[in-house]
C-alpha cells in the first residue's frame, strides 16, 4: 500500500507552500484567498500496480490547503538607497562604457523592488539627472574643443549620437519595469527614450549653436559633392538621421538646405546654358537630376524630395525653356536627332506648361520651313517632293521623340494646314502634276507597292490643301491625256488612285472622274461591235473613244484637214455608232490622236533582199498631227512651211511644235532648211531619204510645250466660274432655310458651308449678283438685311 501512493499525497514543506504562493500572486494585497482542493485518486491507477489484487477496494482521501495573503517583506530607507546605488553605479557604467558589478537580472529587480516599495517618480527622476548630467559633460567636453575640420566635427557628433542611442538603449532594458508600468501608463510622462532625445536636444545641440554648426558643415560638404567631390556620404546620413530622430530635421536643416540648393542650381544654370550646347544642356540637367534622386534616397529622405527635385527643375529647366528652344531646338530639327529632341521633350515636361512651350516652337518650326518650300517658286518642280520629304522627316520627329503626343499631333496638322495654303491654288495644282508623273508610263523608277505608298502620302498633303476643286480640274486634264494617249502606267493603279480621293472627298468629288473611266470600257466594247459589223477589210486599223461632254475636259474645236483616205473611214464609223445611238451628236477631237505610218526611206523595192528591207522600210508612232504632216511628203518631197500650213490647216503653235519634233529631234524624218532648233515662217521642209534606224518600230514624241501662263490662267478661270456657281447655290440654299439674315450672318453661313477659300468681296459680290437676279432683296428698314423672295 505504501509503494502505491500517488505523487500528490506527499506533504508539502512549508517553506515551499510559501514560494509556490509568491510565485503565483506575486505581489498583488488586499484579498484573502482560501481554496480548498480536493484530490481523488483514480480508480485504475491501483489496477496498474503489480502488488495489488483486482478485487481490491482503494480508499479515497482528501486534504486541504489554505492560502493566504502574502505580506511584502518591509524595506527600509537604508536598503532603498543601497539598491539606488547599486542602480546609479550601473548608469555610470554604460555611459563610460564600463563593465558593470551586478548583472541585468539583479539590477532589473532593484528597479521593480525600488517601484514596489517606494514611489516610481523618485526613481524617474533620479534616472533623468543621470542622463541630464551625462549629457551636460558631454556638451562641456566637447565645447571646450575647437574643430576646424567639417567631417571630423560630423564625426564627433555622429559618435555621440550612436553612443548616447546605445547607452539609452541599455539603460531603458534596466528600466523596463519602470518604463512599462509607469511611464507609459502615465500620459503626463515621457518614456525613457523621448526624454533621453529631447534631453540632448535641449542641452547638447542648444548648447554654443551646435546645431548650426552642424548643419553649416554638412550643407559645405553637401555644396561640395555636387562640385564633385568625394565626401563620406554615410556621415550625412548619420547625422541627419539624428536630426531626425530629435525632430530638428525640417526646423534647422530643411530650409537651409532648400536655399542652398536654390541658390547652387540658380547660378549654375546661367552659366551651363550660355556656356554649352543645347543637347550637352540637356544631358547636364538629366545627370543633375537623377545625382538628386541618389542623394534623396542616400541621405536625404523621401521627405524633402519633391522639394529638392522641384528646385533642379526650376532653375535648370523652367527659366530656360525659351532660352534653351530659341538656341538650339530648331537646330536639332534640323538634323533630325531623335534622342536630343526626346530628352528635351522628357525633361520640359517635367516642369508648368513646358511641354506647351516646345509645342508653339514645334509649329513655328513647321511653318518656317514649310514656307520655304511653298513660297519659292524656283522650287516648283521639286515642291511635291520636298513637301513629301519634310512631312516625313516631322512624322518621324512626333512618333519617336514625341512619343505621338496629341498636342505635336495637332500642331502638325494645324502647321501643314497653314503654310500649304498660304499660296492659294498652286500646290493643288502642283499635286495633281506630282501624281500625274507618277502615275504616267514613262514612270519605271517605283514599283505597284512603293508606288502605293507614295499616293497615300501624296493623298495626306491633298487632304490639307484648301482649293480641292483646283486639284480637280488639273487632276482631270491629265487624266484624260492618260487614258486618250494610252500612258497609263496601270489602269490598277489609276482605279486605286480614284478609290483613295473618293474616300477623301465623298462620290460627288470623283463622280466625273469614275464617267472617264466608263467611257474608257464601252468605247473598248463598241469598237469590239464595230469591227465585227464590217464586211469587208479596212484599209485602216480604226479605234475611236466617245467621250461624254460632260465628263471629260473641255477642248477646243478641231479643224484640221483629215486626208480623203481617213476621212471615209470616220464617216462610217459614223454612221455605225449613229444606227447604235440615234438623236446622238458626234464631234470629232483630234489633238489628242495618235497613229502608226508606214515609212520607205532610200530606194526600196520588193526585189531587196530582206536586211536591206528592214532598213530602209520602218513604222513611226506619231500624233496624228505629226501623221496628217508626213502624209503630204507622199506628192511633193519638198514643201514650204505655208504650205504644209495651207494644207493641214493647223493651228500654227501646235505645227511648229509638229515640225520641230520631225525635223529638229532625235529621229529626224524630215529635213530643215535652213538648219536651226526653231521653226520660221520662210522654212523649207524635204523627205529625209537617208533617215536610218536600227529600229524598225519608232515612237517619235511630239515637242512637249511647257504650260503656259495663260493655260494655267485659263483652267484656274474655269475653276472660279464653277466657284461662282457653287457660291450662288449655297446663298439660296441658305436663304430659302432662313429666310430672313443680317449680312454678317449670311457670310459666316457661307464661310462654314463653303469647302474653299474665298474673299469676302467676292462674296459680296454673288450676293449682288443674286439681288439682281430676283433671287433675295434688301431690307426696307435696315440695309444689312436680306430676304429671300419665293
């Protein structure tokens, strides 16, 4: 029975009833606590013992404990003040970074006895003197010591920092039962750590204007680094690190530093933008900037950085945005440097409206440039093309070194806008000839895709052009010496060149245009029609184009003497196409004919043998002009200028024009007598016998005469009198919508609803026109008011 009794039925000793007491309520009075506990045995633990028989019946027994109140043990003054020394000794010890007598654990317990037996703000501020007089040594220590050297005075001042951070770390662990239930219970109370940092705030850096001093040595070190000087940066750090955690930052060192800044980047940015290039500028500004953002994220902070970088820009940036793009913007334009504009582009972003100053220089740039091209007219002939360089050149700008900003975007186009139509109608004019080169046969240099690409370009200048019906009528003439001369290049090419300007400027634009082409295909099919309708072989291979009046350019009438031969042959075409169409009027146009004569040169008969036939026999493709002149030569082998006027009754221009290409180029088929380039009245002309070719086919070109004024003065004329009627149409439309308008009002309608430029006094004048015409009347009351009359 003796060997099975459980742990708990051992007594207790007396002595450790009391600890097991202490330990568990520590030192909390006031209640008495009894607890009775009961203990039972359970009932399997016998079962478990070896020596006891399972019938056996355990015998249960229960016992009391009675707790009580611990009573403190009492402390006199005398072991207050031992254990105070004890205490004291220690501060001592950590701040001459001595090894202490006790240990923590000792010393943690005199501070939690010290607060249990006596009051806690004793002891608070028996600590505080301590650091107070510590701090005070320090202060007098180091007053007392002159230190001419910044960084060594930083130095100092950063090692009494770390150590008093330490030192007042240690002593707060020792305090850490004062420190949590007193001092931070206690709102009236700082912690140990506030009163230590705002102890050396107020006596180390009050003292002898340390503080000052401080901050004077490192904004010398600071104005150094940026010299470029090497300075101990993680001394800055520390020592602002320190303001920091005194709360002194922003009051002593914040502004002094900002003014400084200022100041160093006012100067310097007068002396580098004077001094230097704009891209070595710019470069300058971008190494200053992100030399801020190291030292923000160094030493500096987070929190004076907007400050900081906002200085750098203000004075590098921002009061040299004008001096900066007059100096060299236009310059790097120029070159097209792509990475310098970019940069600029950045950095002037960065600042108020810098961006929108590089906009205005931007379009002032467009327009400078633009205008040198439209207005020279020594530049005409290259104008299209020099356009189409520069628009790429300033795409190419605002894609990558404007990043497509929509503001470059816009100013682009307002820019192109401008200068294009500052010479009214010319570059309309210029743009159909550009495309009409392009487009003619002759032109081999682009293929279908360059070609392709070429046109959309062109179409991007056409779509800033004003007078858009001036394109059209110059479009429209060379169109039809395109499709009437066979020189088309591709009728692919011209279709997709139709589908571009009719999506630019709706079907009505292209509306003309697409009737070319129709005529084109039915003439193809009618002389298809024609050829199977005739019995018998022709003497002549005929192909004929009817063309509607309305469609195609006006010409002037012809009245050439067509040879007897020819002249049947178009009777009976005639009369073919008016069995097909009757109540139809046919007009024939022969300026812009062409055909094939078969020519003999020399002595040449069937008995030749055939190299010396194919030499002297030949086929020449010649206007019909050129043609109705050579076919003469067949009666007489030499004939005077007036007579070949007499008998082909051209019009004396375009015969001399026939001549010259005969007699003066590179297959001369005829001669000239005398000699010479131009073509006079008493010239003689002969059959050139001795014409030789090594071809046997020959394309002879007619003298192409360079437009005159007056045929660019007679298009741009009809180009005003459809304007004149487009005027009057919209004037009625409008006052038949209003009714009743004041002349301002009218004009404005006019100015939106018109698609060219126009004057007012034009205006005025349609008005008139109308007025007289009964189409709106004056107001009886007031002058400047109209009224449409039904």
């Amino acid at each position: 029975m003796n060997e099975s009794t459980s742990h708990w039925d051992k007594p207790t000793s007396r002595k450790r009833k009391a600890s097991l007491v202490q330990s568990t309520l520590g030192y909390h009075p006031a209640k008495r606590l009894q607890t009775e506990v009961k203990k039972t045995m359970p009932h399997d633990v016998f079962s478990r013992s070896p020596h006891i028989t399972p019938n056996f019946k355990s015998k249960v027994t229960t016992k009391k404990l009675t707790i009580k109140n611990f009573v403190p043990p009492q402390v006199n003054n005398a072991q207050l003040h031992h254990m105070w020394e004890r205490l004291r000794q220690a501060i001592s010890d950590v701040h001459h970074a001595r090894p202490t007598t006790n240990s923590l654990e000792s010393l943690y317990k005199d501070v939690e006895d010290y607060c249990c037996h006596s009051n806690p703000m004793e002891l608070y501020e028996l600590i505080k003197v301590e650091i107070t007089n510590h701090i005070r040594r320090w202060t007098q220590e180091f007053s007392n010591n002159t230190i001419p050297d910044k960084e060594i005075f930083l130095k100092k001042i950063s090692d009494i920092w770390t150590n008093h951070c330490k030192q007042t770390i240690m002593i707060r662990n020792i305090s850490l039962h004062l420190e949590r239930n007193y001092a931070i219970q206690n709102p009236h109370i700082e912690p140990l750590w506030d009163l230590s940092a705002a102890t050396f705030r107020n006596i180390m850096m009050s003292t002898n204007n340390l503080s000052v001093r401080c901050v004077e040595n490192m904004l010398k070190l600071i104005e150094l680094e940026r010299s470029g000087d090497v300075v101990d940066k993680s001394l800055l750090k520390s020592v602002l690190g320190m303001f920091r955690s005194l709360g002194i930052y922003t009051s002593h060192f914040e502004g002094p530093f900002m003014e400084l800044t200022n100041q160093f980047y006012l100067r310097e940015g007068q002396e580098k933008v004077n001094a230097t290039s704009v891209p070595a500028y710019l470069k300058h500004i971008e190494s200053r900037l992100d030399e801020e953002e190291a030292r923000v994220m160094y030493y500096v902070g987070n929190s004076t950085r907007k400050l900081l970088i906002s200085a750098v820009e203000a004075n590098l940036i921002f009061n040299h945005i004008d001096t900066v793009l007059s100096k060299g913007f236009d310059q790097m334009l120029d070159e097209e440097r792509h990475a310098d504009i970019a940069m600029l582009y950045t950095l002037f972003s960065r600042v108020k409206d810098g961006d929108e100053h590089v906009c205005v220089h931007m379009e002032s740039y467009i327009k400078r440039r633009g205008l040198e091209i439209v207005l020279n007219p020594d530049k005409d002939k290259t104008m299209i093309q020099d356009l189409l360089k520069f628009k790429d050149k300033i795409d190419s700008i605002v894609i990558r070194s404007f990043r497509n900003d929509e503001c470059f975007v816009g100013v682009r186009k307002k820019a192109f806008e401008e200068f294009v139509n500052k010479r009214q109608n010319k570059p309309a004019e210029l743009i159909a000839k550009f495309i009409d080169s392009k487009l003619k046969s002759g032109n081999k240099d682009q293929k279908e895709e360059e070609l392709d690409i070429t046109l959309n370009k062109v179409m991007i200048l056409f779509r800033y052009v004003q007078g858009k019906d001036v394109f059209e009528a110059f479009y429209k003439k060379d169109l039809a010496k395109r499709l009437l001369m066979g020189k088309s290049a591709s009728i692919d090419s011209e279709k997709s060149m139709l589908s571009k300007l009719k999506q630019e400027c709706g079907s009505q634009f292209t509306f003309k245009l697409e009737g070319m082409f129709k005529d084109i295909d039915i003439s193809k099919s009618l002389m298809t029609s024609y050829r199977e309708a005739q019995i018998e072989e022709q003497a002549i291979d005929l192909s004929v184009n009817v063309l509607t009046t309305g469609y195609w350019p006006t010409y002037k009438p012809d009245k050439s003497i067509i040879p007897t031969v020819l002249a049947a042959t178009l009777d009976k075409f005639k009369s073919f196409y008016m069995s097909k169409h009757s109540g139809r009027k046919l007009s024939w146009q022969h300026s812009l004919s062409h055909c094939t004569v078969k020519a003999y040169f020399g002595e040449y008969s069937e008995d030749l043998c055939v190299e010396k036939k194919l030499e002297l026999k030949k086929e020449l493709s010649v206007s019909l002009y050129q043609g109705l002149v050579l076919i003469l030569f067949n009666a007489k082998p030499r004939l005077s200028y007036s007579a070949i006027a007499e008998s082909t009754n051209i019009e004396d221009d375009e015969l001399r024009r026939v001549l010259q290409s005969l007699a003066c180029g590179k297959a001369r088929v005829i001669k000239k007598k005398p000699p010479g380039r131009d073509v006079e009245d008493s010239d003689e002309f002969e059959f050139n016998k001795e014409f030789r070719h090594k071809l046997c086919k020959i394309k002879i070109n007619q003298v192409q005469m360079k437009e005159t004024d007056d045929e660019n003065r007679s298009t741009t004329e009809k180009v005003f009198q459809d304007r004149h009627f487009q005027i009057d149409a919209a004037i009625v439309r409008i006052m038949k919508t209003r009714k009743t308008l004041t002349h301002a009002s009218l004009i404005a309608a006019l100015y939106d609803y018109l698609k060219f430029p126009i004057k007012t006094n034009d205006l005025k004048k349609r008005i008139e026109s109308l007025i007289e015409r009964d189409y709106m009347e004056r107001s009886n009351t007031d002058k400047n008011t109209y009224h449409y009359v039904a």
